[in-house]
C-alpha cells in the first residue's frame, strides 16, 4: 500500500467486531508507535499503556458521562459546524466496542511547554496509519481523557498504573472494523491556507 492508497483508506472507525487483536498485531502496532519522532527523541517522557479490560475502560468514562449530563450545550457546540457530526448522539461506549485501547502517557514537564501534546500525537498517529495498513479500524479517543481533565475529582487514571509524574494525554482504539472502510476521496481544500511570497 502506497501513502495516498493508505491516506484512501484511513478513517476514523467507530464500530468494531468482538474479535480480539492478536499479541502479533499489537506487537506491530507497537512497534510503529515505537518509530514516531519524538522532539529531542525523549523517548523516554513516553509510556504506553494497552488496555483489553472492558470493565476498566469503562470505569474511566465516569469523567465522560457526568461531563455529557452537566455541559451537554457546550459539547454540541463544539461540533455544531461540522454537518456528520451534528446528528451523532454520544455513545453509550465511548469506545465504540474496540477490544483495545492504548493509552499515550507524557511525563509531565515544563520545560517545552506544549511539546507534550505534539509527542503524543505522532505515537497515536503512527498506530493509526499502521492500523490502516493492516487492515485494522482505529479512531483517537480524546473525550475520556478531556472529560477527565475538567472533572478530576471523577478521574481514574490510577488503574492505569503509570509511572510517577506520567499523566494519559490521548488515547486510540484499535480493532477489527465491523464494516470495511470505503475508499476515501482525498480533499485538497479543506484546510485554510495564505501563501506568503
Ligand atoms: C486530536 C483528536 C482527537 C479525537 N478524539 C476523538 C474522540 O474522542 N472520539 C471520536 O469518536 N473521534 C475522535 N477523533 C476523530 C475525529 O473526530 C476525526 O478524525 C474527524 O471527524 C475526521 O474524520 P476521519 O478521521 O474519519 O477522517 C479525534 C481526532 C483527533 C485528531
């Protein structure tokens, strides 16, 4: 598969089968996040964290639920642009089913300021594009860990059992996709754009 052919297919997938990832197919997604640039390759500010317990997962969506109940308004507001998105009531998983969520930790740290966020996001990126390749669906989960932001007071976070001064950052699922993904168009103007000469 060639990059626009993987770009074609790649998708945000939010409906999976039972079916469980093999430990081969995790070793390789792991190894793909393994290979994400990481600004002054400090690797070691990152951890992963594959989670398979459904319990678990859904013990950290407390943050989600009571968040949906108390600013229901400002999450619609959020997505109230975008026409697909308008109609899509929240799930009563957020995990849309995916038999694996990985979680993306960072050492908290002060030094570059915001380096965290981009850091987490090439790992998940690079297990989202290799999920693509494998044939694999993977969506980002970042409403567990946001809702959790805003209400420590119902976050879980220590069932992850991170090493000190780690806190998850994103999260991506990844699984078998109940239906095959169509062959995406690929928009050329979506994003706005100046030109300086
Ligand atoms: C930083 C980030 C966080 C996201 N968080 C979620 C999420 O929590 N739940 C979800 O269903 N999709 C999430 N998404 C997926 C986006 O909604 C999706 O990428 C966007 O709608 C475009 O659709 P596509 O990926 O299918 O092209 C996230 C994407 C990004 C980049």
């Amino acid at each position: 598969m060639n990059f626009d052919q993987l770009l074609e297919r790649r998708y945000s997938c939010r409906s999976y089968t039972e079916t469980p990832l093999s430990e081969a197919e995790i070793k390789e997604l792991i190894a793909a996040a393994n290979c994400a640039p990481v600004g002054s390759a400090r690797y070691m500010d990152l951890h992963l964290t594959v989670v398979q317990d459904k319990e678990l997962l859904m013990k950290l969506t407390e943050a989600l639920f009571i968040r949906v109940e108390q600013k229901k308004k400002e999450m619609e507001a959020i997505v109230e642009t975008v026409e697909s998105q308008k109609a899509a009531p929240m799930p009563r998983d957020p995990y849309y089913g995916a038999p694996v969520m990985i979680f993306i930790s960072h050492k908290k740290q002060d030094l570059q300021p915001g380096i965290e966020w981009c850091n987490v996001m090439n790992v998940a990126m690079f297990i989202h594009l290799k999920a693509t390749e494998m044939g694999l669906g993977s969506c980002f989960a970042w409403g567990v860990l946001e809702s959790e932001r805003m209400f420590p007071e119902y976050s879980h976070n220590e069932l992850l059992n991170l090493p000190e001064g780690f806190e998850p950052l994103i999260g991506i699922l990844v699984g078998h996709p109940k239906e095959e993904g169509k062959r995406r168009n690929l928009p050329v103007d979506r994003l706005g754009i100046n030109y300086l000469p």
